[in-house]
C-alpha cells in the first residue's frame, strides 16, 4: 500500500505509515505527554511548520500545472517527462499524482497532531506558563493553522473543481481531517466533503491564524505575518468569487506601501537571488536544506551546466512569448534565447523559459540546480488580485482596479504609458493577460483557466521549430483540452480509494 511520511517526535524524524489511515501515530513516535513538557519542546516542533513550504512553494506543485496550462509545448525528444500530466492522460496510479495527494495530507496530519497536542499543553501546564508563554504557543498554534489552509488550498485547486457560488454546496471537495485521531477502523475514515465545506474550512483555518499571527509584517519574512495571512487570505476570496473581501484585502496590502514592486534589474535580480522588496514572505533555503527543483524541465543544461548548453523538455509557445511588448522587463527576467540541439529532431535557436535557473547560494560549483527560494505571497499577486476583484465587482471599483494594473505594469514596463478602462470587460481581459504575463511558472495558470472557464489551448510552436515539437493527438500546436473535461482534474490516487470505502464513489469524473 502506498506509504507517505510525517513529522511527529520532538526531532522531526521522516516516518512513513499507511495511506489507509492518514492519521495513525507511527509506532516510533514520541508520545505527546513526554514530547511536550516545556514551550522549548513545541518551539522545536513549530520548525515543521515551516518545512511543507519548501515543497509546496516551489517544485512540481509549480510546473506540474503550467506545463498542464496552455503556455509551453513538450519538444520531440522530451522523454516523457511529466508527460501523463502534461497530455492529460493521467491514471489514478500515476506517481505525479500520489506525490501531490499523499504529500499534501502528510503535511496537513503533521499540523493536526500540533493542533491537538499545543492547546491540550496549555492546559496541561497552565499553572506554570506566564503570560509571554501563552502567548507564543497561541502564535504556534496559528501558524499550524496557517500551513494546514495552505496544503488545503494547494489540494483542492489540483483536485476539485473551480469554486461557484451556485454549485459549492453540491460539488465535490476533499476529505476534511481536522484532529489527530489514529485508528485502524476504515469505517471512520472522512468522505469527501462538498467544496463549500472545503473552502469554508480552509476560511476558518484562515481566520484562525489572523487571531494569533501578530507579527508585522516586511519583506521577505521568513516567518507568518499578518501581511502573509491577508495575501493568502485574499487570494482564497478571489477563488471563492468573494470579491469585495478579495479587493479590500489586496488593496489594503498595496497601501500600506511596506512592499514596494521591484523594477529594471531589481526584478531581473529577484529571480537569481530571491529577496526583494516585492516578497511579502520569503521561504529560506540554504545548501543543506533545500527544496525541490523549479526549472529543471526548462533548461536542464547537463553539459556544460550553465544554462548555455540546454536540453530542455519544455518550451514556451510563441503565443506566450509574445505576450510581452517592448521594453518588458519580465521578458528578460523569464526568458533566454539558447541553440537547442537533438539527435533526431533537428536543431534551433529558442527562446526557453530560464525563470528559474537556480540560487547561486544553494548549489556547490557553477552547475546550475534550478533550485529558488519559495515566494509564496508578493505584492505583484496582490496588484492582480485588486484589479480582477474590482473588474468583477464593476461600477465605481472599476477606476481603482485600473490603476492597480497600471502601477503593475509601469513598474515591468519601460516608458509605459497609462491605459484607461472603460468598460469592467475591458479591465477583466487586461487582467487575465497581465496574470500569464506576470505569474508564469509559478502554478496559478490552470486554476485560472478554470475558474475563468477558458480551455486550454496550446498556441503556436516558435517558428521555424515545428519539427522539433511533439505532436499527437494529445500535444503540438492548437491542442485544445476542454477545461471542463476530466483531465482537468487530478485523479484521487487509486491507493486511497482502495483504502477508504467512503470515497470509493467519489473519484474525479473520467478515471
């Protein structure tokens, strides 16, 4: 049976159990009445909380959903990486999808085990703790809050259905786990709630770290902050089409002017070293505790090993390329033109996509890794946030939302000059190619196309490189995937339907 991990002793120690039974405390584990006996105790376990970070804010939860988007072709002799996903003719055995699935729940049984035993701590000891105490171990307490929203929000956006209002209540969501409770008893295993209950619990999760995440918030935080709550905050109302909540949130984050767009080289740089005055939260890495690799597929430069001897898997469409006009400073920061060589296929010079060619301070030598620091939240996202919220809630919002996108655009674009909206549709459309332009490989481009409803279609090769492109019935140019159809969805892995008879009925539609 499938085996995924989780962090329960003192020491964080990876210790693999059961998929049937996600939250059964493994026979190694220290039990909670000796683990915790002081706040230094939990303070070393609250390092976990931070820990699910380095794999869900960089990695494959990245570009496993754009090179499923519309933006990037597979070249003809790709290997077959990522290739079910990519084609969407993903089985519920495949690995890509238990590594998400299992990944996700062992992050979100970690922080269950730390929501049970912190406040059963503060009671256990409330005689002996000061009011300093007390308030540190709330902290912890919502920042488990805050990872669990989180690996919530990065399943049900890969697993379920974009949110409607009109449909929530009937669509399906995900199993909710909300305590540590180990048992072997398959019949008390969760179904899969409705998607209103799934975002509504990920809502609650939200609120919950707002009232004991105090800290204030400045760039590239490595820790939550209040700034780091509202940014996610936000983006949750967006995707449940709360858009006031959503633009007031956003737009209370771009006043507060704590965070400042980066420009000309400071944006080049962002995406080479990582910090930058735009990073609302920073996930720190160093060379003994990384995360996984972003821009592998894009490059993988396995000669010379500096990005100027690419064998890549995937290319941008020459419809993603020529999103960018003149004077973008983006195009510069994403893309690099490189001569691409295959045995068979031919050879070319393209533009590859070099976003994510790896921190110089996490790798030994030259050779590239494609390694980045995670930025979960930057205030370019909030930018975006504001504007689409204001296109959708129409009238007077329309003006604020406008010059929202136009201070985002003005900051990546040289000599740019201001566009009036008119019209709410007007700054919708800007809105939703101003997010392909700005959020490129960083896993928001299928959730966009489905909560917009846009299929994906796959446009143009880069020309003259055709031959060089894998074509087929499920890739090449003008490949178009209903956005409604099942491959859309991820497939619930066929290990955990095997192993809990309450979602047997409840897999995605197609697999």
């Amino acid at each position: 049976m499938k085996k995924i991990f989780q962090f329960v002793a003192v020491a964080l120690a990876t210790l693999s159990i059961s998929s049937c039974d996600l939250e059964k405390l493994p026979y190694t584990a220290i039990e909670q009445e000796v683990a915790f006996q002081s706040v230094q105790d939990l303070a070393n376990y609250r390092v976990g909380f931070y820990s699910p970070l380095k794999q869900l804010t960089v990695g494959g939860r990245l570009y496993y959903e754009d090179i499923r988007g519309d933006m990037f072709h597979a070249l003809a002799d790709f290997g077959n990486f990522v290739g079910l996903p990519y084609a969407w003719i993903m089985e519920s055995t495949d690995q890509d999808a238990e590594g998400l699935w299992f990944g996700d729940y062992s992050y979100i049984s970690n922080m269950n085990y730390a929501l049970d035993a912190f406040p059963k701590f503060l009671e256990d000891y409330a005689e002996t703790l000061d009011e300093d105490d007390v308030k540190l171990v709330n902290q912890y307490i919502a920042e488990a809050h805050m990872t669990r929203a989180i690996a919530y929000l990065d399943l049900v956006t890969k697993f379920c259905k974009a949110y409607n209002p009109a449909t929530a209540e009937t669509d399906l969501g995900l199993m909710i786990t909300e305590h540590y409770a180990p048992t072997s008893d398959n019949t008390k295993y969760p179904g899969r709630s409705s998607l209103k209950a799934t975002y509504d619990f990920i809502m609650e999760d939200i609120k919950a770290a707002e009232a004991g995440i105090t800290a204030a918030g400045a760039p590239n935080s490595v820790y939550y902050t209040v700034d780091a709550v509202k940014a996610l905050k936000a983006r949750v109302a967006l995707y449940m089409q709360d858009y006031q909540t959503a633009s007031t949130l956003a737009h209370s984050l771009i006043d507060g002017g704590k965070y400042a767009l980066a420009e000309g080289d400071n944006f080049v740089d962002m995406w080479v070293n990582d910090a930058s005055t735009e990073n609302i939260m920073l996930v720190t890495m160093s060379l003994q505790d990384a995360g996984a690799a972003t821009g592998t597929y894009f490059i993988y430069d396995n000669d010379k090993g500096d990005g100027t001897t690419p064998d890549p898997q995937y290319m941008p469409t020459q419809a993603l390329l020529d999103l960018y006009g003149e004077g973008d400073i983006r195009f510069e920061a994403y893309f690099a033109e490189r001569y691409v060589e295959t045995e068979v296929f031919g050879e070319d010079d393209l533009w590859l996509f070099y976003k994510y060619t790896g921190n110089p301070a996490l790798r030994t030598g030259a050779k590239w890794n494609y390694v980045q620091m995670g930025k979960p939240f930057r205030i370019a996202e909030q930018y975006l946030i504001a504007a689409e919220a204001d296109a959708q809630l129409g009238g007077n919002y329309v003006a604020n939302g406008a010059a929202a996108l136009n201070t985002l655009r003005a900051a990546r674009i040289a000599n740019y000059t201001e566009e009036n909206y008119m019209t709410d549709a007007q700054l919708l459309a800007a809105v939703k190619t101003e997010r392909a332009r700005e959020l490129v490989g960083e896993g928001f481009r299928m959730q966009d196309l489905k909560r917009w409803g846009q299929n994906v279609t796959r446009g143009a090769s880069q020309s003259p490189s055709t031959q060089m492109m894998k074509t087929g019935a499920n890739y090449g140019e003008m490949t178009n995937k209903d956005i409604n159809s099942p491959g859309a969805l991820w497939p619930i892995p066929k290990t955990e339907i095997d192993a809990n008879p309450q979602i047997r009925g409840q897999q995605n539609p197609g697999y």
